[in-house]
C-alpha cells in the first residue's frame, strides 16, 4: 500500500503550487503572451520559448509542455529535471521552499548528509517498488502464465513457490496511468523510476496532450514485451530484482532482461529456499546434497524434483557466490558436510564453468565443510551433442522426485576435489 503521508504530501503540493512561481524560482525566465505563460525549454536548446506552463485547474494539476520536442511533466518533473534530483528529492526541495512539514520517514532519510545512510535510503525505496510492481505484475499472471508452465512441463504448484507471474506490454506504467488518486499514482511512478523499471522515452509532441497533465505519456516498462517474471530475492527474502524471460522465442528480443543493477554476481537464485532444504533432510537423516547450476528453470526443474538447488545466473559461480554457498554449509550441523553437486550446461562454456566453480569453492572453504563432485550426463565426449543441454531439459520427462534421485544419484558423477583441493 502507498504511504499515506507521502501520499497527502504530494497532493498538497500538487494542489498548491504556482507553476509559473516555481519556474521563476528555478532561474527559469517566463514569457507572457495572451495570458499564457511560457519558458525556454529544459530538455533542448532554443532560443525562443517553447514550453508552455499550465497553472492548476478544477480538473487538472499544474503542468508543462513544449510544442517543439513534447516535453511533458508535473512541477516534480520539473524541479528533477533543472536541479538534477530523483522524484525523492524533489519532494523534499518542494517541502521545504513552501514550508511544509518533512513527516514521513522516506523524506527524513534523503536528509541524512551520511552518502551511507543515503544509498541506504534509495536501495529501500527500490525494494518498495519491486515489491509493488510484483503486485502489479501477479494481476497479468493467469492464463498466460498457466500455459506457458504447461509448456514447459512445469507444475502449478512451482511456479506459484517461485512466485511466477507475466508483465504485458507497459504493465506498470498503464497501471499508474490507470490509477484515479494522483498522489498514490506519482508516487509509484517515481518509485518505479527510482527503481529502473520504467524508462523515460521520446513522444512525439502530437502524441501527448498539452492541456491535460498524463504523467506516464513519455514512460515505458524497462521489460517492454510480454515476459515471464521471476522474482530474485536475497537469502533473506529480500526482493532485490527481476529476470524476464521472453515467452515467444521466436522473436529477436533477448532471451532474457534483468532489472537495472541487479547484482547478479553477488547473488544465488532460490538460495534462501535451498536453505530450508538442506537442512530439512538432515532433520529427516537424509544426506544433505545441493546442486548448483547455471539458470533460472534449471534451479526451478530440480526444485520441483524435491532437490535443493541454486543458479549462478551465468556460466560459473563468482567468489561472492561461492561464499553464500559456504554460509549454506555452515547453517548445518558441524560434523555434516554438505554436498555440493555442480550441474551446469553440458557444453565446453559448462565444463570451464564447473572447474572454475570448484576452484572458488575451494579457494573459501577454509574449514572443510563441502564435498564437491559435478554431474556431467555422458560418458564419452563423442556423445555430447546427444545428450541434453542443461539440467532443465535433461530432468523435464523425469515425474517422480525419488525417480530423479536415484537418477542422479546413479549418474556418473565427476570428483573433482581431488585435483583441484588446495594443497
């Protein structure tokens, strides 16, 4: 839900700013003619004044437009564009050049000078915004999601744990334009923006209505065709990010798109999750084995096989990861080692990624609490383009987790610990 007090908070200046006062206020020069008044453009040079200011009315919120470019915006657009702030920090200059009270919590902590206490204070903000942009994103989900995990021999039941859902073309900025209470919608939308997930983009000036504010009108979605969502959340549960895998492969769009700043190398998918796992079977006296592998589907594919399982998001784990692995190991009883199973890709990229994988993982277990082997699914490396390409595809016929079990526990598995082990 919105926060309230930032919420009224823009709603009153909204309601009682003087656009034309605030341009002046700005260092902007106004031009009056008819009643109207006018300023040089801020998003193009000219020389003579383009950019119309529209004052507030009954039915609409104090604005600008410029008829030249389509330049388009609220007095916050305004104030972030010509003093170089983040939505934010617009508010908080506008609350304080027109004395209003700073109440809420997200305005106090842009004030903190710390640059510490300020990343702290966007990277919240950002987490705010996943959170209700995933919101946004689960209203898309059924049937388009219900098909696709059918096609990709997928249970319900996986995609609802991994929280799967569909972004359609603009999902968010439609649902901000859509939204009838102003301070809630400009709100998300500089939360959304803060966040990465919407873009600013160029309209042609025919495109936008001058007379009426429409906030989004010069917004897309960062993820700009219809996608699966996967939510990537940290081993504490925090939602740092999004992956987006396109639904139709045929098109030329990149497989997949990941949130801005997204620290993928930092990171391990479902590790949370993997946790749980691993320790619950050494509750049930099982052996505690975890495998680690490179994508998103592959961590889901031996999930739903009842395995504990992470992905590196790319070809070999980094040391960042390696060490959540670690942490993973140290979260069991000390006299029990965890065992770590690297099933990446079973092309040459894969084979290079799993001793490179090894490697980190030796390199930070100081105390010995892994043991490591790779599961690589041939035997002969003439058989290599026969078998399947990654854990997904090699696990997707395989229904009962015992069956994938006893499959992988089976399978050849490569030890690589001891040439490799630190000597």
């Amino acid at each position: 839900m919105p926060n309230n007090e930032i919420t009224q908070l823009i709603d009153k200046l909204a309601n009682s700013v003087d656009i034309e006062e605030l341009a002046q206020r700005l260092g902007l020069s106004i031009k009056r003619s008819g009643g109207a008044a006018s300023t040089l453009c801020i998003d193009h040079n000219e020389e003579n004044p383009s950019m119309r200011l529209y004052p507030r009315s009954n039915s609409d919120k104090p604005h600008y437009h410029c008829y030249v470019c389509g330049a388009h915006g609220d007095i916050f657009t305004l104030v972030q564009k010509v003093n170089g702030l983040d939505f934010i920090e617009s508010v908080k200059w506008l609350a304080s050049v027109y004395g209003y009270k700073q109440t809420t919590s997200a305005t106090k902590k842009r004030s903190v000078v710390s640059e510490k206490k300020k990343a702290q204070s966007i990277e919240a903000i950002n987490h705010t915004a996943f959170e209700k942009a995933l919101n946004i994103f689960k209203e898309n989900s059924p049937p388009i999601l219900i098909k696709w995990l059918k096609k990709r021999e997928l249970q319900t039941s996986t995609g609802n744990s991994a929280e799967l859902c569909v972004t359609t073309k603009n999902s968010l900025v439609n649902h901000v334009i859509n939204s009838k209470n102003y301070g809630e919608s400009r709100e998300l939308l500089g939360q959304l923006e803060s966040a990465g997930l919407i873009r600013s983009q160029y309209t042609e000036p025919s495109n936008v209505s001058s007379t009426h504010l429409d906030i989004g009108a010069r917004y897309r979605d960062f993820f700009y065709d219809t996608r699966i969502i996967f939510p990537i959340r940290d081993i504490t549960n925090l939602l740092i990010g999004f992956a987006a895998r396109k639904i139709d492969d045929s098109s030329q769009t990149p497989k997949y798109l990941y949130s801005p700043g997204l620290p993928k190398s930092q990171i391990l998918y479902r590790a949370r999750e993997a946790s749980l796992k691993i320790n619950e079977f050494v509750s049930n006296g099982d052996v505690p084995i975890l495998y680690v592998c490179e994508g998103l589907l592959d961590a889901l594919r031996l999930e739903s096989l009842g395995l504990a399982a992470v992905a590196v998001l790319g070809s070999r784990a980094s040391d960042n990861q390696a060490k959540i692995v670690i942490h993973l190991a140290k979260t069991l009883p000390e006299i029990t080692p965890l065992q770590v199973r690297i099933f990446l890709d079973t092309d040459s990229a894969g084979l290079k990624g799993a001793a490179s994988t090894i490697q980190a993982l030796l390199k930070h277990d100081a105390e010995r609490r892994l043991e490591l082997a790779f599961v690589w699914p041939t035997t002969s490396h003439e058989d290599l383009e026969k078998i399947a390409k990654d854990p997904d595809e090699f696990l997707k016929k395989v229904t009962p987790p015992t069956t994938a079990k006893d499959l992988l526990d089976t399978h050849p598995l490569r030890s690589c610990s001891i040439n490799l082990r630190k000597t």
